[in-house]
C-alpha cells in the first residue's frame, strides 16, 4: 500500500501501482472526466501513470494552466498525427503548448502549406480525435531512437536526441504516430473535441537564422465545441479593442522610427488621460502616508553594480553613456530602486522614521529585443508607478495590507472587478539559495498570505516561484473580455538593503537591517494604459475621459452662446472642447461619437431661446434638454 496526501491535506491509502485517474474514479466519476493529468510529488505526470510510492498528488484539470497546457501540448502531437497522415514524409521540429493554444514546427517538403489547407486538417484531426487513441509512454534507449528516426528520416528529432541522455529518453505512441517527447500527455484523444487551426507563420530551425525555415502551425482546442465558440467571439472583439489601433483612432500616442522602436509619444489627448490617471493615483499615495520624490533618469554605472542591476541588465541593455571625464559613465535606469535606497540613506535613521515611503513616477530603459514590442504593452521607455517602503520586520505584515488596499481601491476605481493574487514563496526543500534569515523570510510568507486572506483575496500559492530575494504578491486581473493579465506587483526585498548597507537605530539602540517593499499598483502607464484601453474598448469614464464633454452649435450663428456654455463648464473644471467647424451637426455629433468623449452639447435655436442645452450620453443617447448648472451638478455627481 502507498499513501497519497492531497492539496487539502488528507492522506489516503491505495494499492502501489495505481494511477491518478483510478483515484478520482474513487473519489467521483464527475471529477475523473475532468482529469486531464496530474501532478505526482510536483511533478506534472500522465492521469494513466502508475503510482508507486508514498506521493503527494494533485490532479489537474481544465482550471489549472498545467491542465491546460497538458491538453494543449497533446493536441500538437494530435496535429502532427493527421498532418503526418496527409502530407507522408513530412518532418517535425517541436511541438509546444503556448499561453493559448499550441504549434508545431514542421518541414513539409516540397509542399507549401497554406490557410486552404486548414479545414483538411481540422477535420482529419476530429475523425483521430474520435478514435480515442491512447498516449502511450515507452522509454527507450538512445540508440533505439536513433534507429527509429534515421529510419524515418526525421533529421529534426536525430538532432534533439543527441542533446539527450541515453537513460532519459522516452517515445509516446498514439494512433500510427511515434514523437519523442518528455510528455505529459492526455490519457488519450478522445477529450479533444474542438478544434481550429488557427495561423502560419515561418519559424528557423532552433531560432537560428542559418537555418532551414519550418512552417510553424498553430491550432487551438478545447474540450467542447461552445469554449472554441466563445473564444472565437473573444478574439474577433480584442482585434477590435486592440490599443494599438484605438490608440491611433483615439489620438492617444504614437511611434516614430527617428525617436526609436518602444519609445512611445504621448499625444496632448493620451497626455491628459495619463495626467488623470497620475493624478489620482497622486492623491491616493499621500492619503496612505506615500511621500513624492524625484530622481534622475541617469545614474552612474556604480549605482548599478552596487544595486546588482548592472549585472541583469548592463549587457543586453541600453550601453553606458560616457562623458568628457575619461572613464565615467552612466546608465539610462533601468530601475528606481537604487536611487531610493540612496534617499534612504541621507541622514541617520531611527525606528521612529519607519515605515518611509518613497514614491516615484520614474521613467525607466530597458532594451527589450524588438520581437518583443508591442504597442504600449511592451516598450524600452516606460514610467512606472513606483514606490519602495523601508520598514522593520515587524512592520511588513501591516505594510502589506495597506498596499492591498491602494491596489484593490485602484482596480475598482479603474473597473476592474474581478481579480486575484498569486503569492510566490520559496522553495520549501531549498531554503538555503534564498537571501535573508530564515525567520525573516517565515515572517514575510506569513505576513503576505495573511494579509492576503483577511483581504478576501482569492489567492493561488506559487511555491518556488519567489525571487532569491524576497517573496511577492502579484495581482491578476481579468479583463472584459475575460483576458488574465498581470498588474501590480508586491515583491519584498532582502537584498538591496544588504547591497546598499542600508540601517536603522532600534529601539534597543542597535543597528538593525530595515526591510524593502518594492510595489507598483499599475506596473507602468504605459501597460496600465494599454490594458485599460482593451478594457473599456476606449470609452474611459467621464472623471478619466481626456475630453468630458464637446459642445456642437447647430450653425454658426450660435458660437456665441457655445463660447459661453464652454467658459462655464470650463469654470468648473470640465474638460470641454468646442467643435467650431462649418460642418452639419449630424457629422459633428458622429465624430464625436467615434471620438468617443462622454457628453455632447448640443446647441440651437430652441436651447438658446430656453437658456438651456441638450445632452446626449455616449453609448446611451439622448437626456433631454438641461439648464447648464443641472448638467455640471449631473456631472460632478458622476466623477467624484
Ligand atoms: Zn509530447
Ligand atoms: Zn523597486
């Protein structure tokens, strides 16, 4: 008999050699159907597996990225099966699962692949998929899979097996198809239901561009024909909110080749909106005890080797600038930290200063490789919405819940309502390869997944995941269209406090290491922005909106009243603009909707006669006719 504990804590007896998926059978039939793999002692095995010794066990299921990707990367193989039945002689490269969905690498030969060919594939996919054919796993020597692939004549898997161990090498069978592969896979092909391939694209043998190009598939699927559906739907609307194209429509920023790829241009409209958001989340930082600072772009590259971040970043970053002086040089920042921690150190430090906390909207440079830009999303200039808390030890717990509760404050002001934490901690059998005593660090987990429980968090715990320095809570949030995204960040920091030699008075009257709290609710304006964008499809909140409201005059002849609505508003503090053209209100009024500004006035004879205006809502019509100091009540009412 073995002992199995699971995730919440019971331990039970089975028989050795039973699988993950005879558990769950044991436990309900339901849960079984939705087994996908499991994880045996952390480690993600085949459901069909063969258990046989005292393990911890968790299955995985569609929930779980593991599941996901398991399903995923199974349906490569399945892929690969029908392309194979199709297209004989083809050849396979690698076949991974991706965030959404999965490729495979493949030389086709003589043959070009093309999107005319997908609903082929798709279908021969299906009809193997209904065979429920098995992954079956078969360890097998090197030299074996040699022979089987000289055989086949697979030059891409004879390469990949000679950068493996012989010993550690394994075949997985389903149908007529043998691949090398680690797995895990499905118990069989049955559960792959829905199926799209989705796009080409060419890939280089390895990333190296010496070499051959493969025809790089890629193809999603899902356990039901309704998931693909909705993620059809899902995909066809974030084309449509993509930032980048509202970004352009809405005047927001820009690019330009003379400044450089990732350095984005804030137009005067997305300037407002950043300065709004700034704003906000200003006043909020100094209602929670935060103190503003301002640093310099620069720093000299000893900054950075103290700080470490020479050492990350320096090499594949932004080059140090030099200067007249022989032998000085700077760095852009790719960090605000270092420069904080020499704030900290200005004048002596007693307990009673503590907690500090430095705030700084600080732009900093990193040389992203230019594959990886992406609109605002991903850039090589950002600012972030940055602060770093030195406290004591005893003080992080409480630190912690204060900036739970700015971040929460800020994603639902933001409209962002569902979210969740991810906390990541050490790796409990190699405590030794983490920075910091031991009992700081006990004292700092303890500290996070409390707060993060009396928060009402709903929280997933990454063990391992922490960085040698310290452990981290990130917040993750989904979007309208049902998208997880990473936002704002807590990391705790061991280290830069011991870097910077960073101290503090106690109350005992000895020196003492104070603590650092890395947080940033955003992450950056300009991801933060991006998101938002996709989020809101554009249509900001009137309190965020660049422009509130813009006042249309039927003709010309009622600018002057136009000019008077505009000075009042004004007056108010509302951001308004008059749409002055020769145009027909009927062209105005559209322009402002694709413009998409929250409120139109709208102007004419009957509303001057009135003293009145008419007001029409964004994405809602028309409210009628309005005395002006109604609407301005109306709209503080709104963004306060
Ligand atoms: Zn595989
Ligand atoms: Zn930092």
């Amino acid at each position: 008999m073995i002992q199995i504990s699971f995730p919440d804590g019971a331990v039970k007896e089975f028989e050795s050699g039973i699988t993950a998926i005879e558990i769950a059978k044991s436990i309900s039939h339901g849960l079984a159907k939705k087994v996908l793999a499991a994880k045996v002692n952390g480690e993600v095995w085949e459901s069909t597996r063969p258990i046989t010794t005292d393990s911890t066990l968790q299955l995985l299921t569609w929930e779980d990225k593991e599941g996901e990707n398991t399903f995923w990367h199974s349906s490569a193989h399945l892929l690969a099966e029908a392309i194979e039945a199709i297209y004989p002689g083809a050849k396979f490269g690698i076949g991974p699962a991706i965030e959404k969905g999965f490729y495979y690498d493949i030389d086709f030969g003589e043959h070009t692949l093309s999107e005319n060919d997908f609903s082929k594939i798709e279908k021969k996919m299906k009809e193997l998929a209904q065979q429920k054919n098995q992954f079956i796993r078969k360890e097998i020597s090197k030299a074996d899979a040699i022979k089987y692939f000289n055989e086949k004549g697979d030059e891409y898997k004879l390469e990949l097996i000679e950068d493996l161990e012989d010993g550690n090498i394994t075949f997985y069978e389903q149908g007529n198809f043998v691949d090398l592969c680690r797995g895990p896979h499905l118990a069989n092909t049955g559960s792959i239901k829905a199926i799209k391939i989705m796009s080409l694209a060419g890939a280089f043998w390895r990333g190296d561009e010496s070499r051959k190009q493969l025809t790089r598939v890629y193809g999603i699927t899902f356990p039901k024909q309704t998931m693909l559906d909705e993620y059809l739907i899902m995909l066809e609307e974030a084309k449509k909110r993509d930032h980048r194209k509202l970004g352009a429509e809405l005047d927001l920023f820009a690019f330009s080749d003379k400044v450089g790829a990732g350095l984005p241009l804030w137009l005067p409209k997305g300037t407002q909106l950043r300065n709004n958001l700034e704003k906000f989340l200003t006043d909020k930082q100094i209602e929670a005890g935060y103190t503003p600072v301002v640093t310099p772009h620069i720093g000299k590259k000893e900054l950075y080797i103290t700080s470490g971040h020479y050492e990350k970043y320096g090499e594949d970053s932004f080059q140090p600038i030099k200067t007249p002086r022989e032998g000085e040089e700077f760095l852009l920042k790719p960090m605000n930290c270092p420069h904080h921690c020499e704030i900290y150190k200005i004048g002596p430090k007693s307990y009673k200063d503590l907690p500090l906390r430095l705030a700084e909207f600080g732009t900093v440079y990193r040389y992203e490789q230019s594959g990886e830009l992406h609109g605002l999303s991903r850039v090589r200039g950002f600012t972030q919405d940055d602060a770093h808390i030195f406290c004591t030890p005893d003080q992080v717990k409480e630190e912690f819940n204060k900036v739970i509760d700015l971040v929460i404050l800020v994603l639902e002001k933001l409209g962002f309502e569902e979210y969740s934490a991810q906390i990541s901690l050490r790796d409990p059998d190699n405590k030794e390869k983490y920075i910091g005593s031991s009992e700081n660090w006990d004292r700092a987990e303890n500290a996070i997944k409390e707060s993060a429980e009396e928060k009402g968090l709903k929280t997933v715990i990454e063990l391992g995941e922490a960085a040698f320095y310290g452990p981290k809570l990130d917040f993750m949030v989904k979007d309208a269209i049902g998208r997880s995204w990473q936002l704002g960040t807590i990391q705790v920091d061991y280290s830069l406090p011991e870097r910077f030699e960073l101290e503090y008075i106690g109350a005992d009257n000895e020196k003492h290491r104070p603590v650092m709290i890395h947080r940033a609710p955003f992450g950056s304006f300009e991801r933060f922005i991006s998101l938002l964008i996709e989020n809101t499809a554009g249509n900001f909140p009137t309190w965020l909106a660049p422009t509130q409201v813009i006042i249309l005059p039927i003709i010309d002849q009622f600018s002057e009243y136009a000019e008077k609505v505009k000075i009042e508003l004004k007056n108010n503090d509302i951001r308004c603009k008059l749409d002055n053209r020769n145009e027909k209100i009927g062209r105005k009024i559209r322009d402002a909707e694709v413009g998409k500004i929250p409120y139109m006035v709208i102007i004419g004879e009957k509303e001057i006669e009135n003293n009145t205006i008419s007001v029409r809502k964004h994405g809602e019509g028309d409210l009628g006719e309005l005395t002006l100091n109604h609407f301005i009540d109306t709209l503080f009412k709104e963004v306060n």
